[in-house]
C-alpha cells in the first residue's frame, strides 16, 4: 500500500504524458538498492497496480562515473546479486544492466524507455544523479517522477534547508511521528501487479550472480583502476543487515559514550553503514525502526517520545540516551546535507555555502604563514609530518573508510596545511570521494564543510590560518583517547597492503 500521505515525496520530472500504449510501469533504481523499505517501489508498485501494467525495475551500473573504482563497481553489483535474489523471491521482475567495454548504456536504454507507460525513479540530491534525471526526463516520450526515499522525512515538507542542527531538529521533531506511522514497506507485495509473461528481456543483462562479478570487473573501466576493492568489505543488502545486527548488540549499548574513540573496528561501537546507506542497500526507515525496537526494557510506540525534550539532542526519541544520541546523527545531523542538496539545487559544491563569519574568518587569514605545505599528492601518500594524521590518511586508503573522529581532524588538518582554503576543499573532496565507500553523498560535502565551519558557530581564541574557525590537534587528540591501539592497527593493515602502498 502506497500512502497517500507519502505522494508529498513524488515530484514530476517532466511535464509528459503517462503513455497508455506502453507496455509496463518502469522503475529505474539509481540509488535504494533494495527491494524492501523503499518509496520509490512502494510507488512503482501503486501505479502498476492502478494502471493494470507489469512493473519492471531497471538497475544500471555505469562504467566510468566520476571517481569511479574497482573498488566502488565491486561494491555495487554485490549489491545487484543480494537486490536479484531479492527481486526472485518476492517475484518482482528486475533486469539489471552493468555497463563493459563491449556494451554501454547507450545501447539498451533506449530500447527499454520506449516502452514504458510511466518511468519512476529515486530523487538522491547529490553527485551526477540530478543531472543524470534531467537527461532521462528529456529522452523520455512520457512521464518521469521522482520519488524521495533518502530519510525518514519527506525533504519537500521543509520550507528551507537549514545552517544548523539546532533549527532543523525541533521541525523533525515535529515532522517525526507522522513520517514514522507512514514509513515504506518493509515487505513489497507484488499481488494484484499484472502479469510480466510477455515482456520481452532486453540482451546482455548482468547475471545477478555472485560468481560472474570478477569477469564483469575485467571487463569495465574505470577512473581510478589502482583503487582495488578492500578484502572483507561487502557490498550489498545481507551486509548491511549483518552490519546493523552487530551495531544494535555491540555498538549501540555504548554509542553515546564510546563512538568517538579511535579503536581498531572490532571495538568500534558506530555502526560502520554510512557506505549501505550512501548506496541505498540499507534505509534510515528499517534502521530507525530496528534501534527504538532494540531495548528489550521498552515496547516502543509513537507514545514513549518526550516532547518535552523537543529540538534537543538527548531525551526525546527513548529515555535510553544511546538511542537518541544515534538518532541525532543518522536524522538531524544526516539531514542537514540531504535537504542542503535537495533545497540548494545551484550549490556548486565549493565554499560558497559557509556562513559568513566563516568565509570573513577564512579571507581575514589566507595570507597568514602555515607551518607546512603539501601538495595534494603528499597528502594522498600519508607523508606529512604527523603519524595520527598519516594514520588516517592510510585507513582512507587501505579500508576505504575513516574512523570518524579522526575524519574530522583529518579534514581540519588539511585545511591547516594546504596553500589555500579552495585547494584543501578540492584535496579533501577528491581524496574522501576517490576512497571512502560512503564518498558522494550529501554527508561527504556537509563533514568537509563543518572542518570549514559550516553547521558550526564561531570559536575563541582567534587563531593563525583558521580565524574563528574550530581547531582540532592531534595533541589533543592523543590526550583525548587512548590512541596506541589505533595507530597499531593501522601498522598491521599496512603490514598486509598488496601492493604495499605507504612502503
Ligand atoms: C571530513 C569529513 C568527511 C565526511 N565524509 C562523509 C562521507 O563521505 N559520507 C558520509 O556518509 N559521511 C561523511 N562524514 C560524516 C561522518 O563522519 C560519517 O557519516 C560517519 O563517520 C560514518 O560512520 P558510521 O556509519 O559508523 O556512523 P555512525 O556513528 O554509526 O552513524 C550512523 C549514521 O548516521 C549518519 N551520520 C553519523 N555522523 C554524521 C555526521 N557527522 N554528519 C552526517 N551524518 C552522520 C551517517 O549516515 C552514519 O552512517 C564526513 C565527516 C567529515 C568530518
């Protein structure tokens, strides 16, 4: 069932007609890799229903997107296998496309939009799929809508997007229980959709099958074909799900406390599914849904939120100060960039969003001295002078993924150390989007900002290079946490890099 509360989430993509003599509703999944939990099926899904046409879902992997990687493409048809066995169990016709050498996009979309009634497809704000949904809105003879499926809460039920977390966390607050009562499906029900006999399959689908990917991988280029994909990193849906059962036994007891503490993973309490959710192999709604169900003291309902405790950080989802202090981060903080892109359409990704006592801050300092300069190849290298920042640098680069304290003196850093504010934002955007399995998201550009001072106020003393902007050290850092197990693991996994990359 597709609530009609939930239509807020539907915008037109074009002014076309819906085409009668098509012969199915089409679902292009570009970004909720998942056959559960997602809008834009549940959407899909309504219409098939209502227009008595087959659905069939329509999932590519371009070749040589922007940062694209082994390591990325290896990642997203993980994911196509777990959405195949999926999509075959509920009995949803899915035909996925990966692009080789042999066969581009070019060559069968056409063939597949021209016989489409309707074409839905998911509104992710950010990296080239904008853009890409005005292409496919102008090849299209008949309608595109957009479904927005990103959060918890409809982007379009807010006015603006919003400079702080403290004026967007009161408006969700407030927004919270209704989009909760009308949360996607978490199990899609195909009865009622008209048959799929038929359709004609297009050529050279991908497989769906685990063992096809390495051929695949061969077969694809890409930007950045050193960038190998991280052994024991899996892409796909079962990960994700595996990944949120361990968070909610061994991670979420001690989130509020311990998340910030730089530890080797198997004693990190995050959650480490940035990367499901980025690629939408795993939705805000299920895990919102799992974590306010993960106290076995409390029956969770709608009526256990304190509105006492609305538009602050801590006490109003759960009296269990883990669960809200998650929450705030996976909505108000994860937010915050999600509504930047959907609201801000012409940001242009650079500095131009920070507030102004930031931009003054910045300008006021660019010509003071830095103590050091790297290029941005030293930086890539783990070079600088500082064996915490190094450290960072290489978890980046060997895991594909950073502790998430160090993430934030990782970006404050390189600000600290780079000739200009322009060139450390253009270094940090290319070294996060090139390695991190969670680059290109909204939260990619709102982390990099925030080292900027962007969703932050301005701190004293004043300070060389950075003004009123917060420092971070790694003094400090070292001070703050016990680091040594950190920094050893770090050595271990470069101890085993193939080919040994900081050596
Ligand atoms: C310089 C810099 C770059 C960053 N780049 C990215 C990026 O490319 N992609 C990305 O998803 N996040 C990015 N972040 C935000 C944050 O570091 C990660 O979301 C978090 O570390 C992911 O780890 P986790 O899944 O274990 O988080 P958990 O602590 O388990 O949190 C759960 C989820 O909440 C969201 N979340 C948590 N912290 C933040 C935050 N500060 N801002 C926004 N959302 C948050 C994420 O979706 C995360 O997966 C960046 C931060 C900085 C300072």
């Amino acid at each position: 069932m597709f609530s009609e509360r939930n239509l807020i989430r539907v915008r037109e993509g074009n002014k076309k007609p819906i085409l009668e003599e098509g012969e199915y509703i089409l679902y292009w999944l570009r970004a909720n890799r998942r056959m559960a939990w997602n809008h834009s099926l549940d959407y899909s899904i309504h219409l098939s229903k209502k227009f008595g046409k087959p659905l069939v879902i329509f999932e590519s992997v371009m070749m040589d997107f922007e940062w694209s990687s082994p390591r990325l493409q290896q990642f997203l048809l993980e994911g196509i296998c777990d959405t195949a066995e999926d999509a075959a169990r509920i009995g949803l016709i899915y035909w996925p496309f990966v692009e080789t050498k042999e066969h581009s996009l070019s060559e069968i979309v056409p063939g597949i939009l021209e016989k489409a009634s309707i074409v839905i497809t998911d509104d992710f704000p950010c990296f080239f799929l904008p853009e890409h949904a005005e292409k496919i809105s102008e090849i299209l003879n008949c309608k595109l809508l957009l479904v927005d499926s990103n959060s918890i809460t409809p982007l379009a039920s807010y006015e603006k997007s919003f400079g702080y977390a403290r004026v967007l966390r009161p408006k969700l607050h407030d927004r919270f229980v209704e989009s909760y009562v009308h949360r996607s499906n978490p199990k899609p029900n195909p009865k009622g959709i008209p048959s799929s006999e038929s359709l004609k399959k297009p050529k050279f689908l991908f497989s769906g099958k685990k063992e096809d990917i390495s051929s695949y991988l061969q077969r694809m280029s890409s930007r950045f074909p050193n960038v190998l994909p991280v052994s024991g990193k899996i892409g796909g849906r079962k990960e994700g799900l595996k990944l949120l059962k361990k968070f909610l036994k061994e991670g979420l007891p001690f989130y509020s406390e311990e998340r910030s503490e730089p530890r080797p993973p198997e004693r990190t309490k995050s959650s480490y599914l940035s990367p499901y959710l980025h690629f939408g192999m795993i939705s805000v709604d299920e895990i919102v849904t799992a974590v306010l169900g993960s106290d076995p003291q409390i029956d969770w309902s709608p009526d256990i939120l304190n509105h006492s405790y609305r538009g602050k950080n801590e006490g109003f989802f759960h009296p269990n100060p883990n669960i809200n202090s998650f929450l705030d981060e996976l909505l108000t903080w994860r937010e915050l960039g999600y509504l930047l892109f959907y609201k801000e359409p012409s940001f242009r990704k650079d500095l131009s969003i920070l507030p102004n006592w930031a931009q003054l801050s910045l300008e006021a300092h660019r010509g003071d001295k830095r103590e050091y300069i790297y290029s941005k190849e030293e930086f890539e290298k783990a070079i600088t002078h500082d064996p915490i920042w190094n450290a960072a640098q290489k978890e980046l680069v060997l895991t594909g993924t950073i502790q998430n304290y160090l993430r934030m003196l990782w970006g404050k850093k390189v600000i600290e150390w780079s000739s200009s504010p322009e060139e450390a934002f253009r270094i940090l955007e290319d070294l996060n989007h090139k390695y991190a399995y969670d680059g290109r998201d909204p939260n990619s550009y709102t982390g990099i900002l925030w080292c900027f001072g962007a969703f932050d106020r301005p701190w004293s003393p004043e300070r060389a290079v950075f003004g009123n902007i917060r420092y971070m050290s790694s003094d400090s850092t070292s001070k703050k946490f016990k680091i040594k197990p950190y920094l050893e693991y770090i050595r271990s996994l470069e101890d085993l890099s193939e080919p040994q990359l900081f050596k």
